[in-house]
C-alpha cells in the first residue's frame, strides 16, 4: 500500500534525524533507527539504499524544509538571520546534523546538489541586490550569505561554558542579537 510505505520512510526519516544527530554519522546504528522507526532494517537498504544515502535524504529533506521556512530575502537579511535563528531554537537538532556534516561529510564527498542549488540561488538574489545598490558589497555576495548564516547559528556552536557566562537569555534576546549584528554587519548603504 503506497500509503503504508509513505508513513514507513517518514518514520525512518525522523528516526535518522534523530540518531545522525546524537551519533552523528559514523556512529547512527542502522538498527537503532530501525527500531526508532518500528520498521526493520531491509527496509532502510529497501528505501535509502544505505546508511550514507539514509543521511543525505535526510539532510536533503531538512535543507528544502529550511529553505522553504526561512527563504531568503536580500533586501532583509536581519529578518533571514532572525528566521534561520529561530529555526535552530525550534529544532536544536538542525544545528547537530549540519555540524555532523561538516565534521564527517563535507570533505569526503562531492556537495549535496541541494544544498549547492539553495546556496547558488540565495548568492544570485544578493548579487542582484548588491548591483541595485540595494546591499552594500564590502563582502562578495558568498561571503556575505556565509556571514549571516554564520550569525544566525552562532547560539548553536557555544560551548555549555560560554552559555553558561551568559547566564540565562533568552530565545528572543539570541534572537534580537542575531538581528542586531546582521543589521550591523550590512550597516547604511
């Protein structure tokens, strides 16, 4: 029953998320998500045809969600940054898997052609923005985009000791932070 199968991957999926995101890759155990999932391990070669192809469907399906949630708007890069900080407090586990990516992916494979094609899209719309002169370009049109996600996932990098230092704040004040500095960051033109 093609619905059956449907609710099977989406179970795996959100089984994957959650298991890429405490064990990263290396770590996941098929078995586990399997057993996360209430489905079976044949169902995940079935499916995904791999641990690793598991991970990049997931990841995939996170980057579309992401984008789609958050859509960049280069006339507003503080309200992109402020959605892309929200995401990250809504869903702790984006800021896991992408760090896992990094660590264990991102060197020893050809990119993800959908993170490739949402980058490549959001750096034309700012370089159309910045030949308005509508966006400052002090920065390439890519370094401006690594900069403001970089803000917009910064809570997601610290250490439990520096959150600590900062004591209690906040979703809205990591918020208005991040806004502030994308704000900063772009200045007058």
């Amino acid at each position: 029953m093609p619905g059956d199968s449907e609710a099977t991957k989406r179970r795996l999926l959100d089984a994957a998320a959650r298991e890429f995101a405490a064990y990263g890759i290396a770590g996941a155990r098929v078995d586990r998500i399997a057993e996360s999932a209430k489905a079976n391990k044949a169902q995940i070669y079935h499916y995904f045809g791999s641990k690793d192809e598991l991970f990049d469907a997931m990841f995939n399906e996170m980057v579309a969600v992401t984008t789609q949630e958050a859509p960049l708007d280069p006339l507003d890069l503080p309200g992109y940054a402020a959605r892309l900080c929200d995401g990250f407090e809504e869903n702790p586990y984006l800021g896991r898997l992408a760090a896992w990516y990094r660590l264990e992916r991102a060197e020893t494979q050809a990119p993800l052609e959908s993170i490739a094609r949402a980058n490549r899209g959001k750096v034309e719309r700012i370089e159309a923005a910045q030949r308005a002169g509508k966006l400052p370009d002090r920065f390439s049109a890519p370094d401006l985009l690594a900069l403001v996600v970089t803000v917009a996932g910064m809570w997601t990098a610290l250490t439990p000791e520096h959150n600590e230092l900062l004591g209690t704040r906040t979703p809205e004040h990591r918020r208005q932070v991040v806004v502030d500095a994308v704000t900063t960051l772009i200045g007058d033109l």
